[in-house]
C-alpha cells in the first residue's frame, strides 16, 4: 500500500528526530546509488551533536563515507577532532559534499574514487592515508551491495562473486594494508546488519557476507587483543540511505522500516554515535569482538 502525501512523520523534541515512518515510492539503477536523487534526502548529521574531543588529532579511514552509515559516521569523527579519508565508488558529487562539510568543521579530509575490490587498491587508499597523515587510527569498513532475488537458484555467478568480492573480500584488504601502521588504541570497526542475525529470504547472498562480516570481527579481535589493538562491528537495521532505493523495487522502499518495532527506519545519524564509541580508545577500551545492535528494537540472537 503506497503511503499517501504528505509524509505522516514520528513528533520529537528536535528537528532532527522528526522522522518519516514512510517514503514516496522510488528506485535508482546503479548501486550503491546516490543520496542527491533521494527523496526525502537522508538526514546525516544532528545540529545538536557537540564533540567532545574524543577522536582529537585522529586519522580515519571510511570506506563509503560518501553517503549514508558512512557519510554520518565520518561527519560525527570529523566533530570529535578526526581527519578523514574517504575511499568511494563512483558518487563523486555526494563524496564532495561530504569533504565540504568536514573541512567546515575544521578537519583535513581526502577523497579517494576508487574500486576496493582489488586489493592493490586498498593499499593505494593506506598508502595515500600515510603520505597524507602520516598514521591511521581508526578504520571504518562500511561499503556494500546487495541485490534482491526471491530465490537462490535466481543468484547468478557473477552476482555470488561481485556480492562477496565487494562486501567481504575488501574488509581483509583494508585490515592487511592499515594494520601494519595502527598502534595500540587504535581500532577497527566493520559494518555488519542485522541480516547477519535474523536472515533476510530476499537477500541471502547479502546476508551471507554480513554473517561473515560477523566472523570476521571475532576472530580478528581475538587474534589482536594482545596489540592493544581493538575490533568491533556495528549490526545495523534498516537505514534510509541510497542503498535501499538502488537494490529495492519502488512499491517495497515505500513501506521501507515499518515493520520494525518503531515502525520506521532509522536516519543515518542515529548510527554514528555508535561508531563513535567504538572508536573511542577511551570510552571502549574493555570492548573488543563485539556487535553493537541499532535496529530499531529487532530482537536478535548475538
């Protein structure tokens, strides 16, 4: 059932958290797809955000920090004293915005258009975070695709690789580049979903990388605690950003969210304060191999 006009929003106390509990039916053709065709236009930063300095002089890198999960994230970093890199696709005119609003908060922040599906890639975007910073703190992997298919033997080849060779295979790139100059507090950070946990029928190639994503977080934290060096994933629910309406069909981004409890989707900036703490060496210093869930209330198995 398409939502009827004007959105019907959820009341708050700010600005930033009146939320639309639906959306007007859309669809882009190319993932991960841009935030400037959106309607309405994800909300990526909360004007009542003060930073308190808990990333100060810190270096960042943010895979996919052009929009969505990851353009909030870097902004909020950028507001806790970090400097950014921000390795992207192809969404040049999203990823600009981005670097302006940063650099209006006073950081250095650099772009890198680049395909991190191969691995000489990822050390490029480590290599150019080196000459540039001259260290790497803090290491967001966030890109992904997905694409639906109602049934498994619809998922092609090409699909299984291009999924996997995207969501998966270039976390282990970014980690072998950037490992050899993160020092102990440093930390990592991997975008996992709830899909890892609960499963999505409609994305089961997707879901298996997130599920690995998981695997990943654990062993890798196990095997780097003694380095003082943590990691951790964030398992979001469902999140307005280009993603939803470049994989999913029209009529389904319209009811997008509202079968969560709070029966909506999140804004981005409602993920951000979590990669902010994980990537805080003072604030999580004792959390290593864990998944913080912000789902919108989705009970899930851990």
């Amino acid at each position: 059932m398409k939502p009827q006009h004007p959105l019907p929003y959820v009341g708050s106390t700010t600005v930033c958290e009146d939320q639309p509990i639906a959306f007007p039916p859309q669809h882009q053709s190319h993932q991960p797809g841009l935030e400037s065709l959106m309607s309405p236009r994800p909300i990526s930063e909360d004007p009542a955000y003060r930073g308190s300095g808990k990333l100060e002089n810190r270096v960042a890198i943010v895979t996919g920090g052009d929009s969505g999960i990851g353009k909030a994230t870097a902004i909020a970093f950028a507001k806790e004293g970090a400097d950014l890199v921000i390795p992207y696709l192809y969404e040049t005119s999203d990823a600009e915005l981005v670097k302006q609003r940063i650099e209006q908060l006073g950081r250095r922040c650099i772009l890198i258009k680049i395909d991190l599906r191969y691995k000489q890639n990822c050390e490029r975007v480590v290599q150019e975070t080196i000459s540039c910073f001259g260290r790497i703190d803090v290491l967001v992997n966030n890109h992904a695709v997905q694409y639906v298919q109602h049934n498994i033997l619809d998922i092609t080849e090409e699909q299984l690789h291009h999924t996997f060779q995207t969501n998966i295979f270039p976390f282990f790139f970014m980690i072998q580049a950037a490992l050899p100059h993160m020092k102990p507090g440093a930390s990592i950070i991997n975008t996992a979903s709830i899909t890892a946990y609960a499963g999505f029928k409609e994305l089961i190639d997707y879901s298996s990388t997130k599920g690995a994503i998981v695997s990943l977080t654990r062993s890798l934290a196990l095997s780097l605690v003694e380095q003082g060096i943590r990691v951790n994933s964030v398992s979001p629910g469902p999140v307005w950003t280009p993603l939803i309406p470049s994989s999913f069909a029209a009529e389904d981004v319209a009811v997008f969210g509202t079968d969560s409890p709070m029966k909506r989707a999140a804004q981005p900036y409602e993920l951000a304060p979590a990669y902010v703490y994980l990537a805080s060496h003072i604030d999580s210093a004792y959390v290593t191999g864990q998944s913080i869930h912000v789902n919108g209330g989705q009970m899930v198995t851990t």
